[in-house]
C-alpha cells in the first residue's frame, strides 16, 4: 500500500473534524488564532514489518516567529516549525507510540484504534493546547527536562518565550530557570550567546499577544 492510499483513508475522518491535508508539508492541519493544529500520519514499510505511526502538535505563531530569530534555522523552516508535537502514548498510555503491521494484518483495525484514540484523547488535548496559556504550564512542569521530541535547546527558547507572552507573572522565575539549565548542560558559547539576545529581546519588548 502506498502512503498516499494511507492518507486517503484518513481524510475523510480529519475533514469532519476541521482538519485539511496540505500535500506540500504531508500532514493535516487546523486554523485557529493564535496558530496551527497538526496531524502527522508517517507509514513505512519494511521487509519484516509496517509502521503507521502518529504525530500531534500544536503551533504557536507568535513563539515561533520570536524564537527564530535568534536560532540557526533554515528560513523556510521557521514558517513550518511546531511548538510543541508529542506522539499517542505521551498523551494517554493506553495507546501505543506506532503500530506495529505483520503479515496481513488489517491496517484498518490499527486506523479505528487511532481514530478512537483521536477522540477520546488527541483532539481534546490539542484543544486544550491551543489555549497559550496552557501550553506555557505543560512547558514550566517539564523545567529541565525536555519533551521526548525536541531537545533542550529548542525546549528552552521555547518555553522563556511562552512565559514571557503569557505568565507575566512568573517570568522572571522562569527566565531565570532555563538560563541556569542552559549553562549547567554546557551548551555552546553560541547557544548561550543566542539564548541571551532572546532574553534581552523579551526583556524590552512590550507585551501585545497574550489575552
């Protein structure tokens, strides 16, 4: 089966959700404010076994756009880049990181067990993700710990940013937080020297976004 007749089997569902395929970036995605909410649906095929495997994010244009000026991204990436994106098991445990497919097993069996994961626990998790504020909690809960998909770098210029648009007043405990952790793992003299112009950057910049 090839990964376009995979995605077909998907769309009709997404679409009664609000969801749209973009070909161009191979993944399913939903408007809102402040942002994006995005489905990946990966599929490989192996000799011994296929994988369908599930992505969730949620983007926050105004973080992004911030935290990219002062990171060495490629310029088109910026545009694209998810805030924060987690796989099925990190959100409800009863569900597996990817499917496993052997044999003639049935992908649609592992496609129902999606959807039932989608809305029982996907689609009200990135409705809640979509709130700013919210995502900006699970960021300060995580500390010096990263999300399992992105590294620390990322995690760091991530999460300063979310608080100093939207928890004002922890920012400084914050801003403090991640500078400490940013030195303590011994980054290069370039990320810190980037992390402290984004620093500095928000330190001035007077707050518009958050509501």
């Amino acid at each position: 089966m090839r990964k376009k007749e995979v995605i077909d089997l998907h769309y009709g569902f997404f679409k009664d959700f609000g969801f749209e395929f973009h070909p161009q970036n191979f993944l399913f995605e939903k408007s809102f404010p402040q942002g994006n909410q995005v489905i990946f649906v990966h599929y490989t095929e192996y000799p011994d076994a296929t994988y369908l495997e599930y992505k969730l994010g949620v983007r926050i244009h105004a973080v992004e756009s911030i935290i990219h000026k002062f990171l060495p991204t490629l310029s088109d990436y910026a545009s694209r880049s998810i805030t924060l994106i987690q796989s099925p098991d990190l959100i409800s445990s009863e569900y597996p990181r990817r499917y496993v497919l052997k044999d003639s097993e049935p992908i649609l069996d592992c496609i129902l067990s999606a959807e039932n994961f989608f809305i029982k626990h996907g689609f009200p998790w990135m409705d809640e993700m979509i709130e700013p504020k919210n995502l900006e909690l699970a960021f300060a809960s995580h500390g010096e710990f990263p999300f399992q998909t992105q590294n620390f770098v990322y995690h760091a210029f991530r999460g300063v940013t979310l608080a100093r648009l939207y928890n004002s007043p922890d920012y400084l405990n914050l801003r403090q937080l991640y500078l400490e952790q940013i030195k303590r793992k011994e980054m290069t003299p370039f990320t810190i020297a980037s992390f402290l112009q984004l620093l500095d950057y928000l330190d001035h910049m007077e707050i518009k976004i958050a509501s």
